[in-house]
C-alpha cells in the first residue's frame, strides 16, 4: 500500500505538473486566474451547449466574433470590456447555466463524447489526419488505420483488465484523459496523445490473440474473437456523423493561416482561394486573403476580396475593420471612416477599430474627433 501511494502521488504530480506551470504564468501575466487558456470557457461552452454533438463545430452557435477565445461575444453581451479570465468565465457560466436546466440532456452528451474519444472517426480541428496523410508520402506508407488501432485498443483494455494493478498507470492515462477532454470536446489532435499508450493495449490484444492460437485454446480464441466484434462495433466510426466539405474548407483557411505566419504568401493566398472553391458562399477565405494582400501591400486586390467578404457577410465587425484599414491606406479617408464606424455599431468596445477611427479622423485634420476615438480604444 505504501508503494502505491507514493507512485500514485508521483503520478498525479506528474499529472498536475504542466497545467499548474500554465496557471502560475496566467497568473503572473493576466494578475487573475487563468487554467492553461483563457479559450478554455469557451471550449467548455462548445462541447456542453444544447445540442452539441462533442466536436468543435465553428460558427455554429458563435457567429460574427473575430476572437479566438470568444471575446467579442463576451464583450458584447455584458456591455463592457473584459479581461481574459473574464471572457472565460462568462462562458464557463453559460455552459454551467444550461447544464443545470437539463442536467440529464448534458449526462447524455457527456456520454456520448466518452464513446466519442474511443471511436474510429478521424475528428478535424485545424488538423486533419486524412487529409495529411493524403498530402504527406510517409504518412501515407505508415499502416496505422485509425478504426482498426481504437478496436484492438478497446479490446485489449477488456483482456488486460485481469492485470490491471501491473498496467494501472497506462489505465490511469487513458482513462483519466478521456474523462478530462470529453468535458470539452473531442477532436483529433486533442486524442492523438494518447494513442502511443492505446497501441500497447492493442498490442497486447495481439499478442493474446497469437498465444491462444499457439496454445491451441480455441474457447479463449473464441472470446477474444466476441471481444473483438464489441469493441469494433463500440468504435465504428460510421456511428457519428462527418462533413467533409465543412473539414476541407477548415482545412484549407487553416493551411493560408500556417503560410501566412511562414510569410509564404503565394502559397497562402492560394490555400485561402482553394476554401472559397469548396464554400463560395461563405466569407472568411475572402478576408482571409484580404489580410494577405494587406502584408503584402496589395492593397487593391485586398479591396476586392473584402468587397466580397462583405458581400457574403456585412454583419462581422471584422469585415468592415479591414475594408476601413485598406481604405486608410488607398488614402480613402470618408469611406474608411464608414466602414470603421460600421464597424464599431456591430462591436462598439473593441479598442483596436476606436485607435485606427482615431488615425483616419487625424489624416482628415480632424485632430479633437481623433483624441476622443484614442481615449476610446
């Protein structure tokens, strides 16, 4: 007993480890309290809203907010600006607010997010692992068919079960992962960690499997082969509904994202115009490339895409900041005010729109407008 309290404490402090380190960096930087990411209420909010399906599916209850941890959403619905631990907690309230008004409907989606973790199905966010493996050779010579590691995976953790104070700590990982992530929600690259300690569970369904043949014991074969049905009927990935448009085009606007931080932006342009091929009526691929031709001081071509941007979508704050800075720029003074101030009606708090109003008011000799707008931002 001795033994396992110090390995069960050494685990858990293994465990705690990164996150605490996260915690104490928030801390020191945002003077609040922040787990890990400011973005975590958020996700919390995505995986437990009504109806949620467990996956991160965008725009489909946040539209029109530019932020990446749902601050102008945040901002907006409380009238005022908030910090980081704020904005998190705002979600993280409204996520506790509706589980507790249908806390059966909630116990339900978080099972299903359970069963979701262990299934086939390949779960694109900003990642996707078919589609890399269809864009990469080795990825492709490699025989890892993620359906198939998940059922040999599930029944391996069924077969070990009798030795499981020998193999608890791989238990302990996968197990305690699985119930910490599915209170989010599940995507590929947020499972893919445990997939090296998956392996070895299907590796020792294997290996059982070849010793009961060797042996000649039919009946435990026989059990093996029922373990194995189950535990491939449990993670079929067929079970859950796919969108491979909706992946594509995520796909693609997050490759223009990776080649414009590279400044690789050809390649990034081109990424953002194979989006709009897959979803010519949706807006951001055309804003995305905006904010390209920007960089790269295109400012015509820019103009262009954010005509179009607004064109699929006028009612983003975003689209009508960058139509206002491009316009700046071409020294279109009047029309950039405008578009800033339409800008600010649809997110009258983001302080990055009220400096640039600021700097278009100035360039127009419009100097006691312009302090005002500064003061504002």
């Amino acid at each position: 007993p001795r033994t396992a309290i110090l390995l069960g404490g050494a685990y858990l402090a293994g465990v705690l480890a990164a996150p605490a380190a996260a915690f104490v960096r928030n801390l020191a930087v945002e003077g609040a309290p922040v787990p890990i990411t400011s973005s975590g209420g958020l996700n919390f909010f995505i995986g437990n809203a009504r109806d949620s399906e467990g996956r991160f599916l965008d725009n489909r209850w946040i539209t029109n907010d530019g932020s990446w941890n749902g601050r102008d959403t945040a901002e907006r619905e409380t009238g005022r600006r908030l910090t980081s631990a704020e904005v998190s907690r705002y979600w993280y309230g409204r996520a506790f607010r509706r589980i507790g008004e249908e806390p059966v409907r909630w116990l339900g989606i978080y099972l299903d997010k359970l069963q979701l973790f262990f299934s086939g199905r390949d779960l694109p966010q900003i990642e996707w692992y078919t589609y890399a493996r269809g864009r990469v050779p080795l990825l492709g010579i490699i025989p890892l068919y993620l359906p198939l590691l998940m059922a040999l995976a599930m029944a391996g953790m069924l077969v070990t079960l009798r030795r499981f104070h020998r193999v608890s700590i791989l238990y302990g990982t996968v197990i305690i992962y699985a119930l910490v992530l599915s209170a989010f929600f599940i995507t590929t690259r947020f499972r893919v960690v445990v997939l090296p300690y998956l392996s070895l569970f299907a590796a020792a369904f294997l290996v059982e499997a070849v010793l009961a043949i060797r042996g000649r014991a039919w009946r435990r074969f026989a059990l093996l082969a029922v373990l194995a049905v189950v535990a491939t009927v449990f993670t079929l990935p067929g079970r859950f509904p796919d969108n491979r448009r909706t992946n594509l085009y995520a796909q693609h606007l997050h490759d223009g994202y990776k080649y414009m931080l590279a400044e690789r932006y050809e390649e990034s342009v081109t990424a953002y115009r194979a989006a709009g091929e897959v979803k010519p009526e949706d807006y951001e691929s055309y804003l995305d490339a905006a904010i390209v031709h920007q960089k790269t001081g295109d400012l015509g071509a820019a103009l262009r895409d954010l005509e179009q941007a607004r064109a699929r979508n006028a009612d983003d704050p975003e689209v009508s900041y960058y139509l206002g800075v491009t316009l700046h720029k071409m020294n279109r003074q009047q029309e950039a005010e405008r578009a800033l101030r339409h800008s600010l009606q649809l997110n009258p708090l983001r302080a990055l729109t009220h400096a640039y109003l600021g700097l278009v008011l100035a360039a127009q000799g419009r100097l006691p407008e312009a302090r005002a707008a500064f003061d504002r931002s």
